[in-house]
C-alpha cells in the first residue's frame, strides 16, 4: 500500500502557477488557432434545389377585377397583384416609370411576420437575374428602369427562396 502524498506547500503552487502562466505567455501556433476556429465556424448553407423554392400563389389582380361602378381615377391606375406564400402576403404595384413610357416600376411589400430579404427581377429574355434590393425594414422595396417584356420576381425571405409566377410588363394580359 502506498500512502497519499501530502499537499503541496504554498511555495510549491506558486511555482505550478507560475509556470503555467509562462507557457499561456508563447504564441499559440497558427495551425491551432486555425483548427479551432474550423471547428466553432458555422457550415456555409447549401444552395437550394428545385424542391427547396416556394412558388406563391396569385390571389387577385387588378387587371382581371371588376371595376368598381362610378369609381373615378385619373389616369391609368397601377396594376396590383396579391399574392400569398406560407404567412406571408406580398402586395406588388406595377406601373408604367413616370417619364418614361418604355419603362416600368415594381413596388411592393411583404406582409405578415416580420422578414428580412431581398428581391430580384429576372426578365424571360435575360439569362441573368438584375441585381437583389433588399426589403427595408417594413418589408417594401421598389425595382425601377425594367423593360417591357415578360418575367420573375425572385424574392428571398429569412433565407428561403421564394419564386411568384410570371408577370408581364406592358401587356394588356397578364400570365401567372
């Protein structure tokens, strides 16, 4: 049988102390540092598949409505779509750009619960999307300058990609 050795004495764990904090002193090598912060760093987020989209679904347009009776406008009134995916609705205003009959405005904005995002026009004649404007702090955005023609609103809310169905800018007849 073996007896316990005793504790050590106060001088003797100033000393332990003393050369652990001598060692904390050395520069940690950088493969080290670099394999912890692997192993604490968040995975990059997958790109999303076809199955990963949500395609919202169009709930009323002006265009297709009724007018009302004896309601009076002053010039052509924009056309307004309503569309509605997961607990959101996105209400979108599409108008000729004022001064240029050529070109059109998309404002909209993302009703429902509080999201953060961005949205992206992608016209059919164009193989790349123009580039993403975020949704402000509302959920409103405004996509300005875009050309006649048929194409995609391409809207990303908290990371999920939403895809709403094709509109057609300057037509009498609307497709989606």
């Amino acid at each position: 049988m073996t007896s316990a050795s005793p504790d050590p004495t106060d001088e003797q764990l100033a000393a332990l102390i003393g050369s652990c904090l001598r060692l904390l002193d050395e520069e940690v090598p950088s493969w080290a540092t670099q394999r912890a912060l692997d192993a604490w760093r968040a995975p990059s987020p997958a790109v999303p598949g076809l199955m990963d989209r949500v395609v919202a679904v169009l709930r009323f347009d002006s265009r297709h409505s009724d007018a009302a009776l004896a309601l009076r406008t002053r010039g052509a009134a924009p056309r307004q779509l309503l569309y509605a995916v997961g607990a959101h609705d996105i209400d979108l205003r599409v108008q000729n750009q004022a001064g240029d009959p050529n070109r059109f405005e998309i404002a909209g904005q993302v009703l429902g619960p509080a999201a953060q995002g961005r949205v992206t026009w992608q016209a059919d004649s164009d193989a790349t999307p123009g580039a993403p404007t975020a949704l402000d702090e509302l959920g409103e955005f405004v996509l300005a300058g875009l050309p006649p023609g048929q194409g995609r609103l391409l809207l990303t809310l908290d990371g999920q990609p939403v895809e709403l169905p094709p509109i057609e800018l300057g037509s009498q007849t609307a497709a989606g």
